[in-house]
C-alpha cells in the first residue's frame, strides 16, 4: 500500500477523473467534475522517519514530504530542493515556523505561522505556489518567445488575507499575471495597503464597489466564460489548490519534532494540534499529516461563530443554515436563544467568516473512502464508491443547503477529529487573560513579544487557544501536549487586539506593528476600481486589457 515511489497520481473527489499528474492538478486548481483534487494514495512514511527526519531543516523537512506527492519524473529532486529554498528564504525566522510555549503548566504552545512577508499563515503555501506556477510555465516556454509564450492569469477574490499572500506569492513572476478583486473600503486598512502598494507590473487589484460576494460572483462568472476561458488561461489560487495543502503539511512535522526534542517532553506523551479554521485547509494539512504516520493523537478543529464544522461534529448534519429554532433544540445549550438567519456572520476573526467550508469535501472522501468498502474491493471500486458518495453529498449541499451522513461516518470523523465553536466574547477574554498572565516558560521569539508583558494574539490565533484551554480539560498534562496554530501577526486585526488591551499595562499598539507595516499606508498604490454597474463584463474588459498591456510591455522589453 505504502507508495513513496517513483509515480504519485491525483484524482478528483467526485470521481470523474483520475490519473492526473502534479502538473496537472496544480495548474487546473479544481476538478472539471467540480470536484478537488486528492492523491490516488497518502504516502506512509518511510521506516526510519522518527529518525531520519528529526534534527531536519524546515526547507529539508518539506524536501522530504513533498518527495513523497511529487514524482521525481515531474520535478527532479535539485529542481524541487531550489523551489522550497526560494520560497523560505523570504521568511523572517531561519526556522520558518518556531513554536513558542504560552502556559507550561498546561503544556500549551503556540506554532506561529506568521513570519512570512504578509504576516499571515498563507505565505507558507503561497510562496511556493508561486514559485511552482513559475517553474511550470518556464518550463513549458523554454525557447518560445512573444505570443507562442504560455501565459497564466490568476483570478481571486479576497476579504483580506488570502488576496496580499497571493499578491506577494506571484509578484514579478514570469509569464503570470494576477487579479486579486476586493470590496472597496471594505477591507482593513493595512491589507489593503499591503496589496496596493505592491508595484510589480504583473500585479493587478480591482477595487469593487461591491460587497465579498460580488467580487466572488465576478471571479465565478469569468471561470464560467468560454470567451475569456478560449483567450486566456485562467488560474485560481484560493485554499483548494492541492499545492496549498501540500505545502502545510510541513509544519505539522516540524512543530512536532521541535517539541520533542525540548527537554520538557516526556517521552511517550501525547501530541494534539488545535487549528483556528474557516475552509479547513489548515487543519486538513494536519489530517494528511495524521494519516501518513504522524503520531497526532486529535486534531481539534476551532470555529468562529461561523460553525458548520462544529455543529457537523455534533450532529453529523452538514448544513448551511439549520431551521430556526432547532439548533437550540438540537443541543447547542451555550447557544441560548441565538438562532442562525443564514448568511454569513461578521467576526472579530474575518479570515473564518465562512458559509460552507471547501476543503471539507477531501475529507468526506476518506471517510466515505474507508466507510462504506474494505480493503477487500478493488482499489478501483474503493475510489469509485467513495466519489459516488460524495458526489450526492455535494449535490444535496446544493439543491437543499445541507445533508446529514451516516452514523459510521460521523464516528470515524470522531476519531480523528474534535470541535469547538468560540464566540467573539471568549475571543477577546482570551487575547486579554493571555497578555496579562505572562508564563514564565515563555521564550518570546516572536515581533510580537516586544512590550516586556504578555503575549498578544491575534483574534484568529486566540480562538484557537480558547479551544486549546478547552481541550486540555478533556487531555490534560503532562501527558498530553497541545500545539495550537497561531495563524495572523496581531498588527493585521488592529481592531480585536485594540478592544481586549486597551488600558492594559504597558500596552500600545505601536509597539506590535512590525517595521514593515510603518508608512506602508502612506505609500503610493495602484489599483482599478470596477463598477458594479459594469458587471462581471465589465471586469473583463480590464483584465484583457491589463494583461494585453503588460504582455505588451514584456515583449518590448525582450526586444
Ligand atoms: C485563512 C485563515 C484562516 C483559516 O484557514 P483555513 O485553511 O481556511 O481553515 C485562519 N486564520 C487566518 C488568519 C487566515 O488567514
């Protein structure tokens, strides 16, 4: 079964087509049956992982796991080793990714994964994805010049963190262009310094003047479009990428043998990692990483009020908005008398302000996967079945917002899985209690540790140690370890940390804003502004002509 050998293939969860190369499935992003792209197998690790890997480099960590998804045939082993090396030289830490102990009594940690060049967890993918969209497109132009050149044009919508990680991920790369649309004035002010300050030529922002949801109707209508689909080849960049997931995988491996080497692990306890989540591409990096071999014992999923996935883990009903009153019926005691309208709630944590979460859909592909065939069937009715599952799942997702599994399926989701919603209130007693009980076991590595007090979360990375604090009750020290993935730099949501530290000792804001945030508003920007009225046409009339120009100006200077 264990195949880190020389062919790695990908298939789509709805099952309409397998045998794809790496290539393929990153280029293309998402499924021509809709569906997302998944390995034909999760690699086991090799025999002499625990050993072999331990004292790793981040950048040899990633070497290694991405060996075991990516052929050798697709990208030679020195080509793939430049790739990862490029992509983490822009971090501002040599390990990438440090973790930082917050209560040592508790054994909680905190892996931050915010010190790549827009300050969020999304740079650890986008780098890279980036770099690979580059590799490819290079490659498939060697000795083409002028218009014969392969040119990719990336499309995304953004309410703030994923647009500045794409952003700085493709900038000056060649023979691609992105577009990042996002609502005019309805994004905080330093990402959308951050995204319109970038000047490289191939860099585009759309300013909407519109809400999320129109600049996320506009990119669907220009994926749907034959007459741009027939001129350009449009790319997307959004969580669903398999390069993304891919790339996440690493720091699961590399917090965990960061913890067990420091002297406070007791050999043979327990590891469970807790992960903010808004479209579980994060925490289903952790679940790739479990299911190779990484000795993960839960991962706990933590949710905003947005809580799709916390009320799936509760009921096994997947569902956009339940019936009015039946969420209190139906065993959300901490709700009281709230009831879900539908839509998608605003949060301190805007980066989990999500409806349905995409990447969900990998993992009912396992479950179904290993639910309902045994190791008996063939490998090819195994696939089958589980991508018919899914297929009807994601379907009655549409036609009815929502569908509820089997039992076995919800139990095996158990297994692996636990959940917890926080609200914006325990978001905020949290970022204050953290702050103002410093751990003595606290090594602050971090920027954001400069004030000499506690340590400053982020809204998004402070629900994921509210959950942690809850999960520690039910596995408790010394025997269980909690890793909990910080995924914002706290001067990103100025707003949330302002609310919980105001008038807290030796607390101002100015000492958490890194040096790069400093004057980043008051440089010059460039961006376009897109009318509603113009319509989605209206966007690709920009984007042709923008990418016309910039093609344009490339050849004349080749020239
Ligand atoms: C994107 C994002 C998340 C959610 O990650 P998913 O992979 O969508 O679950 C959490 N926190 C921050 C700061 C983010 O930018």
């Amino acid at each position: 079964m264990a195949s880190h050998t020389a062919s790695q293939r990908y298939l789509s969860t709805r099952g309409g087509s397998y045998d794809l190369s790496f290539e393929e499935v990153v280029l293309k992003g998402l499924a021509s049956d809709g569906g997302l792209f998944i390995p034909e197998e999760i690699p086991s690790l090799p025999k002499d992982w625990a050993s072999k890997w331990k004292d790793l480099s981040f950048e040899d960590l990633a070497f290694e796991i991405f060996s075991l998804y990516i052929s050798p045939s697709e990208i030679p082993s020195a080509d793939l080793k430049d790739l990862i090396k490029h992509s983490y030289s822009t971090f501002r830490t040599p390990d990438v990714t440090p973790i930082v102990t917050l209560d040592k009594e508790k054994n909680i940690h905190l892996l931050e994964l915010f010190h790549g060049p827009t300050f969020a967890f999304k740079d650890v993918a986008l780098q890279f994805l980036g770099n690979l969209f580059e590799y490819f497109l290079v490659r498939r132009n060697k000795g083409k010049t002028g218009r014969d050149r392969e040119h990719l044009t990336v499309i995304g919508a953004t309410s703030g963190d994923t647009g500045s990680a794409a952003i700085y991920g493709l900038r000056g790369k060649k023979d691609v262009s992105v577009f990042i649309m996002h609502p005019q004035g309805k994004i905080s002010p330093i990402q959308e310094a951050q995204m319109t300050t970038v000047m490289d030529a191939n860099v585009h922002n759309l300013a909407v003047d519109g809400s999320f949801d129109d600049c996320q109707d506009f990119v669907k209508a220009l994926f749907a479009d034959p007459v741009i689909n027939k001129t350009h080849r449009l790319a997307a960049v959004n969580s669903i990428n398999w390069a993304r997931i891919l790339a996440q995988i690493t720091y699961y491996f590399a917090s965990y043998f960061t913890l067990i080497r420091s002297p406070s692990f007791i050999s043979g306890a327990t590891v469970r990692f807790v992960v903010p989540t808004g479209n579980f591409g994060d925490i289903l990096a952790g679940y790739f990483a479990k299911r190779m071999g990484l000795p993960a014992e839960k991962l706990v999923i933590a949710t905003n009020a947005n809580d799709i996935l916390h009320r799936f883990w509760r009921t096994g009903k997947y569902e956009k908005k339940p019936v009015h009153g039946a969420a209190a019926a139906g065993g959300f005691p901490e709700d009281g008398a709230q009831a879900h309208e539908g839509g998608v709630k605003e949060t301190l944590s805007p980066a989990m302000d999500i409806l349905v979460s995409s990447n969900f859909e990998r993992l009912l592909w396992f479950l179904a996967y290993d639910v309902y065939s045994t190791p008996t069937d063939s490998l090819s009715t195994r696939r089958a079945t589980a991508g018919e599952h899914v297929r009807a799942w994601l379907a009655a997702l549409k036609s009815d917002g929502g569908f509820t599994v089997d039992e076995v399926v919800l139990a095996a989701a158990t297994e692996d899985f636990e959940s917890e919603r926080i609200s914006d209130e325990e978001t905020l007693s949290t970022i204050t209690h953290i702050y103002s009980s410093p751990s003595p076991a606290m090594t602050q590595t971090s920027a954001t540790g400069t004030t000499g007090e506690g340590y400053i979360l982020d809204p998004h990375s402070a629900i994921g140690i509210t959950a942690a604090l809850r999960s520690v009750l039910r596995a408790p020290p010394p025997t269980t370890h909690h890793i909990s993935l910080a995924t914002a730099h706290p001067a990103k949501f100025s707003k949330a940390v302002e609310m919980a530290l105001q008038g807290q000792p030796g607390f101002s804001f100015d000492t958490v804003l890194p040096e790069e945030f400093r004057g980043l508003e008051d440089k010059a920007r460039r961006v376009t502004v897109a009318r509603m009225a113009d319509g989605w046409e209206g966007v690709r009339r920009i984007v042709v002509a923008e990418v016309e120009a910039e093609r344009a100006a490339a050849e004349k200077a080749a020239t």
